[in-house]
C-alpha cells in the first residue's frame, strides 16, 4: 500500500493507493477516537419468509473483524458462498437488491438489512443465511434495527472511512433523475416518489442520515398496488407478501387494518432502500443525494458511474483523537460516533 503525507494546518492528508481497485485515495488524517469502526456485540438470528421467494429462511448477523466490511455466506451451500455487498455484484435490481458472486451465488432484497446497519453505523458483521432471501419480517428494518440496538454495539480501535463525494455526479432515466454532489459533512437525501394514485400521489422527504431521527424511515414498510400483485406474481415475484410485511393500496384504500405508521410512509421506505443501497459503496458516503422517481436499479447506476472515475470521490480515513471544527462536527455524525 503506496502512500505519503502532506502537513496542512493541523490536519494531515496523506493519499493512499488502497486495495480497492477502483480507489485512488485521499486519507485526511484527522483526530477523533470515537469514529472507529463498529460491530455487533453477539449473534442476532433472524427467522422469516423472502418477501419474492415465499422460502423460510434463517439468518444470523455475526459479529466481525475490523476492516471486513458486511460479508453474507449462504451456509446452504458448501463452496463458493461468500457474496459481498458490493455495487458491482449487484445482479438485478428490479423490485429489490439482489447480489451474487463469480459463481452466481446470490442474495436478494438485501436492502431493508442494510439501510438498518448503514444508519446504526455498523461497519463490519457477517450476514450467514441458509437461503436464497434476507427475511422480509415486516417489510420495514424496524426489527433488524430494535434487535441489534437490543444486543448492542462493540467498538473497535480501527477508524472508519467514509467516500467523500468531490463532484455533482447525474443519471437520468426518463423521467426517472438521480444525482450525488459534495457536501461538507452530511448525508442528504431528498427524494421524492410520484404515483397516479391519489392515496400514495406526490410525497417528498429529506432526511439527513447521521443527524435526523431515523424512527421513520427504519419503519417504513414495502408497499405496492393492489394491481400490481398478479403482475409481480406472474413475474414469480413477490410469492412471500401478505398485508403483515407489505402495504396494499387498492384505489384510495389500504388494504392493511390499521393504516400507515407515519404520515410519509411510502417516501420513507424508499429513503430506507436509498440508504441499503448506498451502502454498496462499501462505506458511509458524504454527500446530497437528491431522486426522484427512482428505487433500486436508479441507485446502482448513480454508484457505479461514481466510482468509474477517481476524480469523482476521496476515500477518507478518520484517525486521531480531535476533529477539527472546520473540517466536520462530531455532533452531526450521530449514527456513525
Ligand atoms: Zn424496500
């Protein structure tokens, strides 16, 4: 690993020519012990159904190394199980977050699981699963963030990294716009979802991901149309949805008994599968995103477009024990302190 320093004020940046392939970096090595890398503090083991599957499955997030990033191993199969959540191994993206491996072992709708330990600031766990898709639970991350909040967080002597977004970056398809630019210290997303139908119609949120209560994007659920079902089914899609981990909206009505847990519920869980997808760039991003129209396939194209071009981001190593203001304010960074 290649790398020098440069002394400016009291920071000091060196440039780093880091494993990652794609990353020719710089490292600002500024002072904070509280941003070090986090894990889990024991085994937490998820039983459900694959909202697209239908199939039981069983996962459970383990505890991990500093430096090991999110790794999923699909324990049903013997060779070749490993599969990182990474914007390259991302094999389809319609409807949900599916990642495979040079095998084409895969693991979808990995989304909700990872918008959950992206906003609790979980940077190294391993995802072991005995099946094909992540446990739907209640469409939402509410039940990955309240178990893992439950077992608690083990920090590590290891600093984080963050991707520092350096240019306004766009992807447009259609009427479908996506677009990253640099920020100074937040992640922003503003997003926005248009439907023709009046109950969901125009809904708009920003939440900024290290300083915004995230209650209600953790609890926002998948939602579809009533029309849409036999479509999904018919496409072998969405075999394990029911009104328990699902919204329903048929014409001006929701099918599901008592309504909508937050008034934006629908542009929250797509918030929620923003974050999950984001955090394929296998670290905490700074930067203002702003969408809309878009989902899953949207967000992939946006990273990988990226991280085509070193000019486009810093890699950013946190590393000594005061940030200085001017750089970033620890209070803002609640989800990753
Ligand atoms: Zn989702």
């Amino acid at each position: 690993m290649k790398s020098f320093f440069i002394f400016l004020d009291e920071i000091v940046f060196s440039c780093n020519i880091s494993c990652f392939p794609k990353f020719n970096s710089v490292i600002y090595k500024v002072p904070v012990s509280v941003l070090n890398q986090k894990t889990i503090n024991k085994n937490i083991t998820f039983k459900g159904i694959g909202l697209h599957s239908g199939l039981a499955v069983t996962m459970t997030i383990k505890p991990a190394e500093p430096n090991s990033g999110i790794i999923f191993k699909r324990i049903d199969i013997k060779k070749n199980n490993i599969i990182i959540p990474n914007i390259f191994n991302v094999s389809s993206a319609v409807f949900c977050t599916t990642i495979s491996n040079e095998t084409g072992t895969s693991v979808s709708t990995i989304e909700h699981l990872m918008g959950a330990l992206y906003g609790l600031g979980i940077d190294n766990a391993l995802v072991e699963i005995d099946n094909q898709e992540v446990p739907i639970l209640d469409g939402s991350a509410k039940i990955f963030v309240e178990a893992i909040s439950q077992t608690g967080i083990k920090n590590s002597n290891a600093p984080i990294k963050i991707v520092k977004i350096e240019k306004k970056i766009e992807f447009n398809d259609g009427n479908k716009t996506i677009s990253i630019e640099p920020s100074k210290i937040s992640l922003d997303i503003d997003f926005e979802l248009k439907y023709e139908n009046e109950m969901i119609g125009t809904q708009r949120n920003l939440v900024k991901v290290f300083e915004s209560d995230l209650t209600d994007v953790y609890n926002s659920r998948t939602f579809c149309l009533f029309e849409d079902i036999e479509k999904l089914k018919d496409l072998g899609l969405a075999k394990g949805g029911n009104l328990d981990n699902a919204i329903v909206v048929k014409n001006n009505e929701l099918l599901n008994e008592n309504g909508l847990r937050n008034k934006k519920e629908f542009v929250n869980h797509k918030i929620l599968d923003c974050m999950g997808d984001l955090y394929l760039a296998g670290y905490k991003i700074i930067g203002k995103l702003i969408c809309s129209q878009g989902g899953h396939k949207l967000t992939n194209q946006l990273l990988r477009k990226v991280f085509q071009n070193d000019e486009n981001f810093s890699l950013i190593e946190i590393t000594e024990k005061h940030l200085p203001n001017t750089f970033i304010n620890k209070s803002h960074l609640k989800s990753i302190a």
